[in-house]
C-alpha cells in the first residue's frame, strides 16, 4: 500500500511535465482524486492498527487496581502513541513501554497457605535430612499465621554448592501456595540488570525485577535471588549491591522504580528469599537485613539415603534400564565405596553424576549384547566404570613416626586430616614445617 502510495506522489510530482492543467483539468482531478484515495486508505489502515494495540493494552488492566499516579502516566503514554508514526525512531520503545506497564500486576495477588502439616510434608518431599533449616522454615510459616503476613521478612539460605539451597526456595513458595521465580546474579556488575536501562538507548528494556512480576502476574510471589554473593563490586556501571539494598529493604520496596518503567512499584508484598555460598563479599547493610539460615552439608549416612531412594532410581530410569528384565547389580558396598572415595563433597552433585555414569555404562553393555552375563559394579571394578577414584581412605602412614602429628582443617565446604612433620634444619633456629594432606 505504502509503495503503491509513493509511486502516484512520485506521479503527481510529474503532472507538471505531463499535462497542460488549462486543457487536462479533469485528467488532473482525477489523478488527485486517486492520490487523495490512496493517501487515505493507507492512514486509516495505521490508525486501525494503532487502535489494535491500544485496545489489546486496555485489555491488560482489566480487574487491576491501577494507582492513580500510574494511570496518569498510561493515558499520556497512550496518546502520545495515537498521534505517533509507525516509523517513528521511538515507536516500538513506546509500545513496549506500554506493555509493561500495564501488564504490572496491579493489586493480583495469591492467597497465602500457612497449613504447617502440609509445609512439613512438602519440605520431607524434596529435601531428607535438614531437620533444623526445616523447622526454621516451619517457623518462619507459623509466624506468617499469626501474623498474617510474610512480609519485611529476608530469608538468605548459606550453605557449600550441591546442598539443595536453590530447591528449599521452590518447596516454601508451593507451602505458601505462592508462584515462585528464580533471578541468578552471578557475575552482574551493572545496575541495569536489576533496575533496567533508560528509554533513551536503543532497545532498552526493564531489570530482572519488573521482568519478573511480568512473568508471575501477581504482586507476592516468592522470588529467590540466587548466588547473591557472586554479585559483582562496585564499577563504571554502578554498585550493584546498593541496588539490591533497595530491592530488598522493607523500607524502600514499597516504592521501587525501575529505570526503564520510571514509575513507583510495590515490592512489599514480595518474598525475597537468597541463596548465597559464603557471606563475605555480601554487602554490609545488605547482610544487616537478613536472616540467616545455615545450611550444612550432608553426612555419609544422609548421602546413603539419598543414593538409594533418590538418585540410583531416577538415574536407572533416565538409562532406560529395567530392573528384573536387564540383568545388573550395584551392591550395597560398591555403593559406601562410591560415597566414600568419590563423593567426599557436602553436596551431592557429584554423586549424581557418578551414578549416572554407571548406569549409562550399564545400558551401554546392555545394548552391546554384553547382558548374557550379570553386569555387577564391584570395588574392584569401579575403576571401569567411572574411572580412578578421586580420594585415598587408606592411612598415610601405618604407624606413626616421631615427629609427625595430625591436625584437622575444616571449613563450610568439608574438612579433611592434615599429617604436621618437622624436620631437623641442622640447628638452624628457624625450623621449617611441612604438611601433607591426606
């Protein structure tokens, strides 16, 4: 339509040279008569399109309790659009600008559920062991009752990698009924990650936050801000952590405004909850505002749980393996020998993946044609499997010589025997030491 429109001006412009207007009256009418046709259809067709839009963005406000101050802000954002071209530079930021906003969940929220019963079945369902991170949380959700609110609250789960940190966050949003959304800041060093890029740039959109109630459609879910303390120090692009004092502070969240958006939004209703591995590059008034959740690693009789009733059946199943049908065999020590000289970690990550490498090898030499025979993962042959062990249970030393003692190191992450020898430096006065880790 557009090109058809430009090619009878193009024409029009020509007339001069084409028709002698005293004689070509009527010709010349005609073509302006055309021109003008042309010239009409192709605006009521933009303005039709325009009104599409506006209508489609009326319709996302419906049953929402629209601030005054930010209906104001839409209606001038409205009309400024109607009388914007299509091809104008700021078009398209201005119909996303309008998206967002009305696509806020203005007043929508979930009810909450404190049934403690429920909460309790829902924490042992995903996560064994954990008694006491489990009855702070069960707490957390009886205070909640009493209260009726959850909110000025700030959970921080700290704990060594594989430990189930980021799922307990899933398992309190389904206790609450709540929908749940998960950030990772790892690594961000720009504040317009968390409070969006001014319309000003090209392509500009808002920050992980204003994405995020977009995405839930209402004002209280659960939002777990993952690897908090993998956010990047203060830089060029601004101090992040400053940003997430604002997101975070109950004080200041109920007024929130995004770069982008530019307008006030409520976070107070929000559950923040964050995951972190070690508190020491938190920021200091950040951390002051949180409540801090230790999350231990698990022990060896915990990992054996898990192992047998978790991850050796969902990894079986992943193999395609069918037991009673495929013949192979995991024995009970073959699997303490697994944990113990592969999985020394407080997490269980890495025994998944170990286990799903002996299932795989198993499917493998099934579909070989090697099934004839009991396939059975032994000490002796673990090697074959998932190849040489990663850690040494056997002593250093069978007894222990003069001049060696053994000390421990522990941290968050594991502890291990350290072996402290000293040595004679020929009666030098600065004796040297020397350790060797089991």
């Amino acid at each position: 339509m557009f090109t058809n429109f430009t090619n009878k001006v193009e024409l029009w412009g020509n007339l001069e040279n084409q028709y002698d207007y005293k004689k070509d009256q009527d010709k010349t009418k005609r073509k302006l008569e055309e021109i003008y046709e042309s010239l009409k259809q192709y605006f009521a067709k933009d303005s039709d399109e325009k009104q599409q839009h506006v209508e489609k963005l009326l319709e996302n406000l419906k049953g929402k309790s629209v601030p005054e101050y930010v209906m104001k802000v839409i209606n001038e954002e409205m009309q400024r659009f109607m009388q914007m071209e299509k091809h104008h530079s700021e078009w398209q930021t201005t119909k996303t600008y309008l998206e967002y906003l009305t696509k806020m969940p203005y007043g929508v929220y979930s009810e909450d559920n404190f049934d403690l019963s429920m909460a309790k079945d829902i924490l042992d369902e995903g996560h064994y062991g954990m008694d006491e991170v489990k009855q702070r949380i069960l707490e957390f959700i009886a205070i909640g009752k009493l209260n009726n609110s959850v909110q000025g609250k700030i959970l921080c789960f700290v704990g060594p990698p594989g430990v189930g940190k980021t799922s307990i966050g899933e398992s309190i949003a389904k206790s609450l009924g709540r929908q749940f959304h998960r950030i990772s800041l790892g690594g961000d060093r720009d504040t317009a990650s968390l409070k969006g890029f001014r319309r000003t740039y090209l392509g500009a959109v808002p920050g992980k936050i204003i994405r995020a109630l977009k995405q839930v459609e209402v004002e209280n879910p659960v939002i777990l801000i993952d690897e908090v303390d993998k956010l990047g120090q203060r830089s060029q692009q601004g101090d992040p952590g400053s940003v997430l004092l604002e997101i975070l502070d109950p004080e200041q969240n109920n007024k929130f405004t995004d770069d982008f958006l530019d307008v006030p939004i409520d976070l107070s209703k929000v559950l923040f909850l964050c995951t972190a591995n070690m508190l020491d590059t938190l920021h200091p008034a950040v951390l002051d505002r949180m409540e801090i959740i230790e999350v231990a690693g698990y022990t060896f009789e915990e990992k054996r749980h898990i192992l047998n009733k978790y991850l050796l059946p969902e990894a079986i199943k992943k193999a395609g393996l069918i037991e009673g049908e495929h013949k192979f065999s995991i024995p009970e020590a073959t699997r303490d020998f697994i944990i113990e000289n592969y999985c020394r970690e407080p997490g269980v990550r890495s025994l998944k993946k170990f286990t799903n490498q002996i299932c795989e090898r198993i499917a493998y030499r099934v579909v070989e044609g090697d099934n004839a025979n009991l396939i059975e993962v032994t000490e002796a042959n673990a090697e074959d499997f998932i190849g040489t062990a990663v850690y040494n249970s056997k002593k250093f030393y069978k007894q222990m010589p003069a001049g060696v003692v053994i000390g421990l190191a522990y941290n968050s992450h594991g502890g291990s025997i350290l072996y402290i020898e000293s040595t004679n430096a020929n009666n030098n006065p600065s004796a040297s030491v020397r350790e060797s880790e089991q």
